[in-house]
C-alpha cells in the first residue's frame, strides 16, 4: 500500500531557513541543505523549500541552495515562492528540484499551469492554493494569505487539475498558525472533487493532527513547519502516531 | 565509467550524484565513442513515452542503445525503464527499444493517478539478491507501467493491481521508481545493480 506522506517545510529567506512567513521578528533557524538533509535522514518523505526572499539576488541564492540539496539529499524536494514563469520553473528544474510550487502566479496566470505541465510533465508541477472560509465556501487568497481573490477554492483546485497540475499543496488561511490541527472540512472538500494528489497545510500542533486528517479525509500528505523546527516533535513521533491509529507510514 | 545517457528528458543531476556516491565515475554523454567506451549504460528519463523516443531518435541514440544492450550492463530508470519494452501508448502509440518484450501503458487503478509517493516493493525469486528488498518503500511518481511476462519481473508494488517496478532480461535491468529519490534503500538497490551485472 502507498504510505502517507510526511512534509517538512523549510522556509528560506536570503540563503537561511527562518521561522514563519509572517515578516515581523524572523527568527534564522540554520542551514537550508543542512535542515533539508536531517530531515530526509530522520525519515521525512519529502521536503518543501518555500523561498519567501524578495529580491533578485537572493533567487540566486535559492537556485545554489536547489544544486547542493540535489547533491545532498535523498529524497524528493519541492521548491515554491516567487515562481512567476517557465524561465523560473526551468532554472529550479534544472539545478536538481523535483517540483516547482506555484501560487499566486498561476491564480493571475492560469495558463501558466498548462505551460509548466507540457513542458516539463504534470509530476513537476505543485499547484499551492491558500484557502480562506468565506460564508459557506472557500476564497482562494494571494499575497501571502492577504488578499482575496474572491476565487471559489474548490473550483480553482479543480481548474489547476484539468491544466495539468500534478499536486495540490492545500493550506488553510483559518487554521495555519493556530496548532489546532489542519482544516478537515476544506481537505476534504478538495480532496473528495479532484484526482491528483493533495497535500493539507497549515495547523498542525501535534502528531496525533496528521492521523486525525489521514484518517478524516483521502489526503495523500501533510506538510508542518514550526512543530518540527522548533524541536517539539520529530518525523519518528508523527509516523508512530500515525501507525498507532493504523495509518500506512513509511518507517525509515 | 558509467555512462548517463544525456537526451534532454528531465534532470539527471541526482542519478549522477547516486553513482558518484557509490564510488563511480560517471559522464553524462550521447556521444557515440564514449558510450562504447563505457563500462555500463543508464537511460534516466521524465517526461512522455512518445517525447522521448522522438528525441533518441533525432540525436541517432535508438541503434546504438540496442547494439549497447548486448553486451554492456544497462539499467532503465523511471521512462528509461518504460522505454525498454515493446512499445508504449503515452502521446499516441509509439515503438520503444524493444529490449524486453511488453507494453506501457496507463496504469489500471480505481486510485489516483500520478501514483505519486513511497510504496512498498513485492520482490519475486528471479533475482535473489533483490530479495532484500521485499517490503521496503520506494519512490514512485508515474502513470503509466510496462506489462511484460513474469520471467521478467523482479518486483511489483501495489498500487489497486499489481505495478511492474523492477524488470530483469540478462544484463538489462529496469526500474520504475526512482532509486535516486529513495533514500538509503534507493542507494542500496543501485549498488546491487551493479553487483549483479558483474556475476
């Protein structure tokens, strides 16, 4: 059986992995490839780069960051943030990523999904919608969770499907931060209209968070942040936690 | 000196790295003197069946490729794999390396497709040093998968039917999923790659 996959997220600003999207009082927690590697060996199944730099010269920094990661670590990785073009998909593809992730470029841009699926195949391309409650449906938001598209989510997911999209990385705007667990009704509400892939994002604060969206919905992954960098849990607490409510975990 | 076949379909940078790491030199090439030159033959590969065999065929790869498979060992990963067989019906059908008779094709499954992620790794006795890897996840991210004879197959996993995931005919081997991606046990399944092929 095809294990649930486990996802750390790492994310990068000007060359060192920091604390949080949110701009005010970043923290550096260390070395991207460093992270990255410890991570793959403590058993994650994947890793996810979100490089949230703003200016030119640091995307620089992230395409050596792709190049030693690829030398380093054996697992596959995603790198999203600030991918606007092919020309951006081919430079991170090409210096050894295994996917791109692409947001809000694709909601201004949805042809940019096709373009990326037909150039480089639908298994490199992650499309990452933020997700807000909005009355009784969900608001598909850019700008780092800021502004609303007034897009329906569920829809979008389904359009970035027939566009060729290869993955869904799914966050929930509500619940990201708050630790309280990732958000079940909008996981499942995607998961239950599209065939490819999603990974849920955003909320968790404990390991028993991923059993309980393994077990809720057909959620193919989960991917956190701040539970792993800041040492409270380890890969090998959430896979035991998973095992021990009979979710399929690949035990490293 | 191993020798990754260079055609343009996808990154090779950690096949590369995976040989390397095992004590290897490796050169990315298509040229045609230093493939003969070469002590084993890998053909990566991402992308579709039919793209591909276009672009080995406009770099004049198909005839030497089959003339190489004849004598030196030679591995197929991910659509390398896939090309090793018959023919394949991904962007219309197309005719592969024949190499090892079968088909590709999309997988059958009521599951989703890409089959993306670890999967498990159901090892027949055909190669017994593969044995080791009975049970052991691997990374998987494709939808279509050869269907060949079972004196061919060396594994399978499961993903709602049985998936070829690795093939075995004399000293041409391929593997579905990608051993480059697969952590420790990707590693160690090249090194018994290329142990086998020295027997």
């Amino acid at each position: 059986m095809i294990a649930k996959r486990i996802i750390p997220c790492l994310d990068v600003k000007d060359g060192k992995v920091v604390k949080g999207t949110n701009f005010v009082g970043l923290r550096e927690l260390g070395d991207p490839v460093e992270m990255a590697k410890t991570y793959s060996e403590a058993g994650a199944d994947e890793i996810v780069f979100l490089d949230i730099s703003a200016t030119h010269e640091a995307r620089d920094t992230i395409v050596d960051i792709v190049k030693e990661t690829a030398r380093n670590v054996h697992v596959p990785f995603t790198v999203g943030g600030g991918v606007r073009s092919i020309e951006d998909m081919t430079r991170l593809l090409q210096a050894g990523a295994d996917k791109v992730g692409i947001n809000s470029a694709a909601v201004t841009d949805p042809q940019l999904i096709t373009a990326g699926a037909t150039r480089f195949g639908s298994q490199c391309i992650v499309v990452a919608i933020d997700a807000k409650k909005v009355a009784d449906r969900w608001h598909v938001m850019t700008h780092g969770g800021r502004k609303d598209t007034g897009i329906d989510a569920v829809e979008w997911a389904q359009e970035a499907e027939q566009r060729g999209a290869g993955e869904i990385l799914l966050t929930s705007v509500d619940t990201d931060g708050v630790k309280n667990g990732f958000d079940l009704s909008l996981t499942r509400a995607i998961v239950e209209v599209i065939r490819i892939p999603v990974i849920a994002s955003g909320g968790v604060g404990h390991p028993d968070h991923f059993a309980e969206v393994f077990d809720a919905t057909n959620v193919s992954a989960g991917l956190a942040a701040s539970i792993f960098h800041e040492n409270t849990y380890t890969i090998k607490a959430v896979k035991a936690a998973c095992k021990a409510k009979g979710v399929n975990v690949r035990e490293a | 000196m191993i020798a990754i076949i260079d055609y343009g379909m996808g990154n090779v940078a950690s096949v590369q790295t995976a040989f390397e790491n095992l004590g290897y030199q490796v050169v990315l090439t298509d040229d045609h003197a230093t493939l003969r030159k070469s002590s084993h033959i890998i053909l990566p590969g991402v992308g579709s069946f039919q793209a591909a065999m276009i672009e080995i065929e406009s770099r004049n790869l198909k005839k030497i490729l089959i003339e190489l498979a004849e004598t030196k060992p030679f591995l197929g990963i991910c659509l390398g794999m896939q090309l090793l067989f018959t023919e394949g019906t991904e962007g219309g059908l197309t005719k592969g390396l024949n190499l090892i008779p079968g088909s590709v094709d999309r997988i059958d499954t009521a599951h989703i497709l890409p089959h993306i992620g670890w999967n498990q790794l159901q090892v027949t006795d055909l190669v017994p040093s593969f044995q080791a890897f009975n049970d052991e996840f691997v990374y998987f991210v494709h939808t279509f998968a050869a269907k060949t004879a079972k004196e061919y197959i060396v594994a399978t996993t499961d993903y709602g039917g049985e998936v070829t995931a690795i093939v075995r005919k004399g000293n041409v081997f391929g593997i579905q999923f990608h051993p480059e991606k697969s952590a420790t046990i990707g590693g160690e399944i090249m090194k018994t790659f290329l142990e086998e092929v020295k027997k």
